[in-house]
C-alpha cells in the first residue's frame, strides 16, 4: 500500500495559498493549515476594529479558506519571535519596514520545524514567480527553501514549473505535470483557477497581508522607536498603530483620535493603561495620549482632541481628562483651529 | 459539569481563536469551554475553527457588549 504523504501548507486567507493547497490535495496529498500571527497582520483586527456595523461577515480569511478546503487550520502566535525579524533583517526592509526575505524564511522555518513535530512531510506555500519584488523572485525563492532549513522539502505549486524539482515531485508524491507554471504579477491566471475549483469568493488583499508594506503604518512605527528611543514594540503598540489619527504635537508625546465609533470603543478598552480624553458637551472622539505628560500638555492634547469634534467652531467646549487609575476632571479649553495644527504633527 | 472558562475579552482576532486553540489542546473530549469576547468577530471565527477541528458549539450569544461561545472539546 502506499503511504499517505502529508503536506502543511502555510494559510495566509488570501487566494494563492488557497489554490496551491488545493492544487496539492487534488493530488490525494492530506493536506493541514498553518497560519502565523505575527501582530502585523491585516487580518482580522482592522476589520474588527473598523466598520462594527458594516454588512461583511467579520470573519478570519485563513479560517475561512480552510473550511473551504475542508482541512484543519494551526493558528501559531510568533508575535515575541518575529520581532528579532523586524529589528534585524539580514536580508533589509523592503519600500517601507517591511523585512519581507526575512519573514518568508522565518515562516518556512517554522512550517519546516512543525512538519518534523507532526510526522508531516513537505511544506507548501502560495508563493509565485516574480509576484513580489523581494521574496517571490526567481533568485530569492531558492534562497527562501536553503535558508529556513526546508530545502526540497518546499514545494510552490503555483510555480513549480518554474523551479527545480523538488522532493515531492522527484520521488513522485505529486505529479510535477499538475503542478503550475506561473510568473509575474497578473492575477488572471488564478481567478482563473479560482473559477475552475468553483471559488466563488476570495480574498485577494491589495497591498499583501502585512501592515508593515503600508507607507503610513511604517512610518508611525518608526516614530515610535524615534519617541521611545530604542526599536521595541510590545503587541498593544502595534494595535493601536493600526487605529485612529496619531499626531505628535510635541517629541515626548502623541496623541491617538478616534475616527469613527468602532475605533472609539477600541481605544476606550485602553484607558486603563493612558490618559484618555472625552468631549463632555459637544459629540465628539476619544482619544488617549501615549508619553508623559504635564498640565500644559494635556491641555494641548485636548485642545486637538476638540478640533476634531462637533464643537469645533466654539469659542469654548468642555472636555473629560481621564487618568489610567480612574479619576477624571472636565478642563474648559479652546478648541485649536485648522491653521494652528501643523501638517507635521499628523503621522 | 462547570466549563472551562476562558476569558479572552480585549483581545481581537485571531487572539481569541488562539487562545481557544491552545487551551483544548489540553482538554478532553466531552469538556465544555465557554469563551467570553469583546471582539465580535469570534462570534464567526471561534465556530468556524470548531467546526474545521471536530469541536460542537453549543450555544452562541452576545449581549451589549460582549459575546459567549460556549462549545464541547471533539475528539480531536
């Protein structure tokens, strides 16, 4: 009889490892999921967070794509490891901070450790040729298999055609025949697929799954370490990066402001870690300040906080200073206008 | 029989799936496990990954500001 092969493949919840994974089980490979939460994932919390009142399902992608493949889903938190890829990439950051070489190899890594944990046999990722300007290249792809320890023991099914052989395909567990040849950025080829398998619905995320590609994300997290003096980051710091306006009207403090209700709820769940600021008689948002903070600050901070409510265009407006431990104050302030808000405070 | 509580309020997704994950790893079959959430996308996630590991949820509910899933460990 021949032995059952066993392949994880790693879930990102967007299109591409959907269709390889699908590729390989088409083949009778038993298939399992994995999926890594790295903090950094666009996945989930923004959606969570944003839109609570919104018509789409509020669902996980990774775990949706595995009930559609009708496999078990590993969901790993990597968020401690993965900060040694985010302040050391040896291979460097991409466009922005996003240590992409890194993360790729450090993923497979992973898979490649769980496989031997779990008697699985191969690895499988989404990945495809030239679809990415630094992990899916033709030069970067081996070095993705060599680094991370898999070797041929990774198999890309959507490009595998593209690539040398890899074990799988040597000893004849998948058919290289039915694997894919595909190149480049064009995403037709696999709608195409997608229609094939009868995917009707997908995620196909535009700027990939991680926040760190995003210009705007990477350039609040690298004020962060600027304000904070050293490249350190704890899980509730990358939250909040992900919600609300961050403006920093002095070095040694920033200011978080809701911008719509979903977010407002979520920053209030951190009042009992900041100082937080209400509108007490005009409708307005909450925010929280990060840093430490004097008097004069605080009435800075509201001042800005006010700008951004209804009683924007008052003469005097009534806010709610908040400490961590629980005791709050109202403070009448003066609501800053447009022109006294300098473009370089917004992050 | 009382159920493993697990508390996983302020926690947004996947954490809560995670959370879940890792405790009825350690739990057998039969065991009930009520899931307390902020987040209100548990209320789709946490029965989506019952359902693609062999686990029943039992009852699901939300009040104004929090959301319960209550489930049984599978076999696994």
């Amino acid at each position: 009889m021949t032995q059952q092969r066993k392949a994880v493949a790693l879930i990102s919840g967007g299109l591409d490892s959907l269709l390889a994974a699908k590729l390989v089980q088409e083949q009778g490979i038993h298939v399992a999921g994995i999926n890594f939460f790295t903090g950094f994932c666009v996945e989930g919390h923004t959606h969570a967070i944003r839109r609570q009142s919104g018509d789409k399902p509020k669902r996980n992608n990774a775990l949706w794509v595995s009930e559609q493949l009708g496999i078990k889903l590993h969901i790993v938190d990597i968020i401690e490891e993965y900060k040694q890829v985010v302040f050391n990439p040896k291979y460097g950051y991409g466009a922005n901070l996003n240590p992409c070489l890194d993360c790729k190899i450090f993923m497979v890594r992973k898979a490649h450790q769980w496989c031997q944990q779990n008697d699985f046999d191969f690895i499988i990722t989404g990945e495809v040729v030239g679809q990415r300007p630094m992990s899916q290249r033709k030069d970067t792809m081996p070095m993705v298999s060599q680094k991370s320890g898999a070797e041929d023991l990774l198999l890309r099914p959507l490009s595998a055609r593209n690539l040398p052989a890899t074990l799988p395909e040597r000893e004849g567990w998948v058919d290289r025949e039915k694997l894919l040849g595909l190149s480049g950025r064009s995403r037709k080829p696999q709608i195409a697929l997608a229609n094939r398998f009868g995917f009707e619905e997908y995620a196909q995320p535009a700027g990939g799954c991680c926040f760190l590609t995003d210009a705007k994300y990477s350039s609040k997290l690298a004020d962060l370490w600027q304000a904070r003096g050293s490249r350190q980051y704890e899980l509730d710091d990358i939250m909040l990066l992900k919600v609300g306006r961050h403006l920093r009207p002095k070095p040694h403090f920033k200011v978080i402001i809701a911008r719509e209700e979903g977010e407002g709820n979520f920053l209030r769940g951190y009042r009992k870690q900041y100082l937080s600021i209400d509108s007490l008689s005009h409708l307005g948002p909450i925010a929280l300040i990060d840093g430490e903070v004097d008097a004069q600050d605080i009435e800075l901070a509201a001042r800005l906080v006010a700008r951004y409510g209804k009683g924007r265009d008052q003469a005097q407006v009534e806010m709610e200073i908040r400490t961590p431990a629980g005791a709050s104050y109202p403070l009448k302030i003066e609501p800053l206008t447009a022109a006294k808000i300098p473009e370089q405070w917004l992050l | 029989m009382k159920p493993v509580v697990i508390d996983a309020r302020r926690l947004l997704c996947p954490m809560p799936v995670i959370r879940v994950q890792n405790r009825v790893a350690e739990l057998s079959a039969g065991t009930l496990v009520k899931v307390v959430c902020s987040d209100p996308g548990a209320l789709n996630d946490i029965p989506s990954w019952c359902r693609i590991n062999g686990h029943r949820v039992v009852k699901s509910s939300r009040t104004e500001d929090e959301y319960l899933v209550v489930l049984q460990v599978g076999e696994g």
